[in-house]
C-alpha cells in the first residue's frame, strides 16, 4: 500500500505544473494531474473515473448521416480549432488486416444475468467479498432464478505486469489464492466467473490494460477459468484513438472496434467460451458493430443510483433497439440496494432492462438487499420475458391509442416472448393521469378476446376485453407495469 501510495503522489508531483498532453488523462474522481489540456485540445469527460484529452473535430461538412463520435459531439460547440483530416480518407488503423473473428456462439445468446462488483466496492475488493457474492446468490435463491455470473471489476491486480512472462499479477493483498483460486470456488458453486480489462495501456484506475497485451491476457485468463470479460477503454494512446469519423463512416473499422476485435479474436484462440463486453460507453457507434464483436456493449457512460439516469439510458436503448440475440445493448450494472431510488423506480430499473434486453449485473452487496427488492430480481415472469430462449429481441415502443402523447423516453412497450404478447407501462412522471391501452394497438389483431394477466404479482385481472377496447390502470410515480396478454 504504501509503495503504491508513493507513486500516486509521485505521478501527481510531476504533473501538476503542466497541462495534459493530446489523448492524456485530464479528470476524474481520485484525478490529481493536470485538469486542462494543451491548445486545441479539450477535456472530455469519458466517465466518473475518467477524462481524456480529445481534440475538436469537424463534424458538419462530410457525413451528414452518420452520428461523429460521442467525444467530438461533446466538444463541437467550440469550433475553434479543426481538424482537416476528418472528411480525407485518412485511415489511421489496419482494418485489412485486423481480425475479423466473431464472438463464440456457445455463450452469449440471451443477456447475461450475474453481479459485478463495481457499483458496490469501487476499487475495495478482495477474495471475500467476491466469494460472499457467490454464496449469496445460492443462499438468496439468485442462482435458482438464473442468475450465473460472478464478475470482478477494476482494480484486481498489481500496478506491474510479470516483468518475465508479462502476465498481468492478480493483487496477492486482495487475492491471496490468486484469481483461478476465486474461480475455481466459483466454479464449484456452479456459478461462472469474469473478470475485468481495458483496451488502452491501463485500465481507468490505472492497472495494467491489455493494448498490445491481448493475446498473454487472453491465455491468462482462460488458464484461470474466466467465463466473461468487461472491456473499458480508458487511458488509449493518440494514435489508436478515432478522433475523426472513420473512412465511409465504417465504424466496425475503426480504430477503437479494431483495438476490440483484437481482443476477440485473442479470446477465440482460447479453450474456454467467454461472453465479451464492450465498454466503450457508447461511443463510436458502436451499436452498429457491437454484435460482431462482442456478446454485449454498454450503451452509455456509467450508471448512477438515480430516475434522471434510469429514463436517459431507456430513451438510448429504445433508439438502438438490438436485433435478437447474441447480441446486446448493455444499459450497465443494477443500482438496486444503492443510493435512494423509491421501490417504484427500483421495479422500472429492472422493468426496463428486462423489456429491452439489457445484461443484468447486480451491482449492491447483496446481504443488504430485502424481500421486496428480492421479489423484484428474482420475479420469474420477468425474468423468462428476458431470457426467453425463441424470442431474442427486446420490447418495443407502440401507439396505445389514437393521439396518445408522445414522451421521453416512451411510456408503452409491446414484446413478443414464446407464450405471447408482453405490454409494458412506465409512469414516467407525476402528471395525473390514468395509463391506457387498445389491444389492437398492441399488435394483437383487430379480432379475438383477451385478459390481462399481471406478471409481477403472477395473478390474472378479473375482465375480458374485445381488441377494439380500452385497458386502463393507475401506475404509481416512477413505476412499470409490466402484463402478460392473454388471447382466450
Ligand atoms: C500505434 O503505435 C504503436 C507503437 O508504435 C503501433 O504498434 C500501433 O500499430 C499503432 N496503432 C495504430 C492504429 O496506428
Ligand atoms: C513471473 O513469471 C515467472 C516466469 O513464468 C514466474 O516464475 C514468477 O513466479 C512470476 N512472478 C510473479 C510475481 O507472478
Ligand atoms: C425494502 O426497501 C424499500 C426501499 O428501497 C422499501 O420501499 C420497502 O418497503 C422495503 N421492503 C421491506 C420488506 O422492508
Ligand atoms: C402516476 O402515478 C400517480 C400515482 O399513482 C397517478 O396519480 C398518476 O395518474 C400516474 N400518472 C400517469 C401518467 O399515469
């Protein structure tokens, strides 16, 4: 600890005095460097952890469909600076001869559901706490539910690679019996195990990261038993980044997807199936090649314990509806048990990422969680809308009647699962008024009768409906309901 603390001040001595250099790092929490960039450079923060020195790019004249990336859309409001490149046909990777792997098809076809550690223990883990995760999801009936993986975050391993072999050193502090010791106890529980890296030169808190490294990581990790792998993009040096949209807009070629399929292709040289997460916060488009890379990619920046992050990541997800499956928008980890969410929002938290697909990961220390918010993660109805092995894509939005007003994000959700149609209903704010639906409108047919069956209670309301009438109920503030319709 203390050699560690020694070079964290000594880092921060040395920069203090100068601003941070294209493509260095210029905030975020824990940050003691250098807070602005070099002219013509801007800060952009990337998450809670992390803000990287980008530079300003065009984004107007050359690409009017395509979406720049999320970093440039962040600093184009100030102009002063721009970069000529961006509408030449500079390619700055290799897409001829990157690898083109897919992801494995053995693992990975309907959204993972497990825990990770991060939102719980930020950088404070260690053996028991993940191993109690474990436990946990026996003794709370999580593993009977269908909840299998057990994920450690960032913050794992030495400051040093293995100076010899050049394998990344699991901390001997926090894992005394290494990182295959974990997993094998995982394993034993008949849970599967992930771990957590980063596609640039160190993670977001500064270990070591696997640019370069993929295919030593890659066979590190299957010797150890990893069944999953988170993949940040923190700290990536100035000429691996894409600072400028990529030749005919093809974001699957550039350089940020290339430092990816790297890193799958590494994994698919390996004995052991991993399920691979892109964590490149949404940027880069990367909806539009995440599936060809990766089982899942998160579709923003961090998670927070709050509504105001809960409605913006379900207005994302909406827009970037996945296909089916093996493929995944990753709307982050679970705040349910953090922070003040009311048991409403808690139900339309995991609502929603059941409906739209998302991975759910647990991400609260478990034994704090009570019989409601229990109820909620382990509801049967939901969970077997999201892991339905017939149907692979998400819920989505639909007109429930006539001039019905439209909201952000989207109130009414229709979906398909193996029994039928799904109809789910947020109440996203507190205007009073009653939430109502046709069932013609809900794609169910212009004929035939109906009754509606409530999947978080698992009970059938009392009435049968014509599809030409209106269904209505009150929904709490903040609340989702979530209805299984039934054709008679
Ligand atoms: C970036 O530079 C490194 C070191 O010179 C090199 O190995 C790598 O191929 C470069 N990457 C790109 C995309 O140009
Ligand atoms: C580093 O690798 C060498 C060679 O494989 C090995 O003998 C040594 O124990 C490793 N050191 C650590 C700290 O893991
Ligand atoms: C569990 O906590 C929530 C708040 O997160 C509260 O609304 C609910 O009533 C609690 N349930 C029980 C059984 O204590
Ligand atoms: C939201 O819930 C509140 C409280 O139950 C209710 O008064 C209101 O009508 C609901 N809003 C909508 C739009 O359904």
């Amino acid at each position: 600890m203390f050699s560690l603390l020694l070079v964290v001040i000594a880092c921060a001595v040395s920069q203090t005095l100068a601003q941070s250099q294209p493509f260095g790092q210029c905030g975020g929490q824990g940050w003691t460097g250098p807070t602005t960039c070099t002219s013509g450079w801007t800060c952009v923060p990337q998450n809670d952890f992390y803000s990287q020195c980008l530079q300003q790019t065009v984004t107007t004249t050359s690409a009017p469909t395509s979406s720049p990336p999320a970093t440039s859309t962040t600093s184009k409001t100030t102009s002063s600076t721009v970069s000529t490149s961006s509408s030449s046909a500079t390619v700055t990777g290799f897409p001829a001869s990157a690898p083109t792997t897919p992801p494995s098809k053995l693992v990975g076809q309907t959204p993972a559901l497990g825990w990770n550690s991060w939102n719980a223990y930020q950088c404070s883990i260690n053996e028991a706490k993940v191993l109690a995760a474990a436990n946990q999801f026996i003794s709370l009936g999580l593993k009977a539910a269908g909840y299998q993986y057990i994920n450690i975050d960032d913050c794992w391993s030495l400051m040093a690679r293995n100076s010899t072999n050049k394998q990344i050193v699991p901390d001997p502090t926090k894992f005394p019996n290494g990182i295959s010791g974990v997993a094998s106890q995982v394993h034993a529980l008949g849970l599967k195990f992930g771990i957590y890296s980063d596609a640039g030169t160190a993670t977001c808190a500064g270990f070591p990261g696997s640019l370069g490294f993929e295919s030593i990581d890659a066979a590190t990790f299957n010797s150890w038993g990893v069944d999953y792998l988170k993949y940040d993009n923190c700290n990536v040096p100035g000429n691996w980044s894409d600072n400028s949209l990529p030749q005919n807009n093809d974001w699957y070629n550039s350089n940020s997807a290339i430092r990816y399929r790297q890193m799958t292709a590494a994994l698919a040289a390996q004995a052991r199936p991993v399920q691979f997460n892109l964590c490149l916060w949404g940027n880069y488009n990367v909806w539009d090649w995440g599936t060809r890379v990766g089982h899942s990619w998160r579709l923003s920046g961090d998670s927070s314990a709050s509504w105001s992050y809960i409605t913006s990541i379900i207005s994302t997800a909406v827009m970037h509806a996945q296909t089916g499956f093996f493929g995944h928008g990753d709307m982050d980890m679970m705040e349910i048990g953090n922070g003040a969410l009311t048991i409403q929002e808690q139900r339309t938290h995991f609502a929603a990422w059941i409906m739209l697909k998302s991975p759910i990961l647990l991400g609260t220390d478990l034994s704090l969680l009570n019989a409601t918010q229990l109820a909620i993660i382990k509801n049967a109805e939901l969970l077997a809308f999201h892991q339905d092995a017939t149907v692979g894509g998400p819920a989505v939005p639909f007109t429930p009647f006539a001039s019905a007003p439209t909201t952000n994000p989207p109130e009414y959700y229709v979906g398909k699962s193996s029994k039928g149609t799904h109809v789910f209903i947020i109440n996203t704010s507190a205007t009073a008024a009653t939430k109502s639906f046709v069932f013609s409108n809900a794609g169910l047919g212009s004929s035939g009768t109906f009754s509606v069956h409530d999947m978080w209670t698992g009970t059938d309301l009392s009435g049968t409906y014509a599809a030409s009438a209106t269904f209505s109920v009150t929904v709490q503030p903040h609340d989702t309901v979530a209805y299984f319709i039934k054709a008679l």
